[in-house]
C-alpha cells in the first residue's frame, strides 16, 4: 500500500493572497490620501456655492444679438438662502457696476432698483434659494460687453459677510 502526501499547497497560496490584498489596499490608501490633498489631486477645486453659469448678449424676446446683460447665477451649493437676506454685487473688470439689494423677485418689484430690469427664475421665486435652484439676473443693456471678465460677490445683509464670489469671461 502506498502512502500519499495529503498535504495541499495552502501556504503557497495564502502567501499570494495576502501579497494581493496588500497591494490593494496600499493602492486605495493612496488614491485616498491623493484626494485628500488638494494639490496632488487631479480633481477640480471645489466650485463656490454660487456660480455664474451663463452670461448672455442675446435678447429673451427675439434671441438676436444686442446689448443685452443677463446673467445666469445657481445655488451650485447645499445649502437653501433666504434670498431677501442676500444682495448681489455685481463687477466687470475688477470695478463694481451694479448692486442687487434683494434676491427676492417679489420684493425687487416693488423697490428702487437701478441698473437691473428684473430678476426672475425658480431661485427668486419663493423665499428661499435652493440647492440646484437658477435665476436670471437681466442687468441693464449695455452694462457688459463680450469679452468682459463679470464677477458676482454674493453677501448676507444681515452680517455682511460674503458667502460666495465667482467670475467668468462673458
């Protein structure tokens, strides 16, 4: 009668696995850790909560080229504003143009506004501004020109402090 070597090759085999497993998770730990620190990340700095989407030379009515100045501005965070406790100020190249006191479509009807026709879109519409919501910001004609760099400094009236700043090239 023979005797058989019923031995099997686990130790072999759990010596790969643990090798596998260990460079997994040592190549998790560092797309982690590189995610982590923003300057070795490839992702994109984190965008304001506010952000100028568009800007538009063209008329709403007819969709013809003019001196138009409308200004696409979403709550790009997560966090819902009242958006009568926020004003807008509006600059092209670096200089304040236009200051928007309220937000609020309802309430911006009824005041003394200068330099801005209207505002309106889901974001002015109720009292408050919520994540993902967009309003249409139509400046006076004229007020920018293509090519211009616009920038929005979005503040709390009631700190003062600014919660957003953004800018594009219009």
């Amino acid at each position: 009668m023979t005797i058989r070597d019923e031995r099997a090759l686990s130790h072999t085999h759990a010596t790969l696995l643990m090798v596998a497993l260990t460079i997994i998770l040592a190549a998790l730990l560092l797309l982690i850790l590189l995610g982590m620190i923003p300057s070795w990340s490839w992702a994109k700095p984190a965008q304001p909560p506010i952000i100028i989407t568009d800007v538009i030379h063209t008329s709403a009515e007819t969709g013809k080229l003019t001196h138009a100045s409308r200004v696409f501005l979403l709550n790009n965070g997560s966090v819902s504003y009242m958006n009568d406790d926020l004003k807008a100020v509006f600059y092209k190249n670096d200089q304040p143009i236009v200051t928007v006191e309220t937000l609020n479509g309802h309430l911006l009807i009824n005041s003394h506004h200068y330099g801005v026709r209207y505002i309106k879109g889901e974001g002015c519409r109720t009292r408050y501004w919520n994540p993902g919501e967009e309003m249409e910001v139509d400046l006076s004609d004229g007020t920018i020109n293509p090519g211009a760099k616009v920038a929005v400094k979005i503040i709390d009236k009631k700190t003062g402090k600014v919660i957003s700043k953004h800018e594009v090239v219009a």
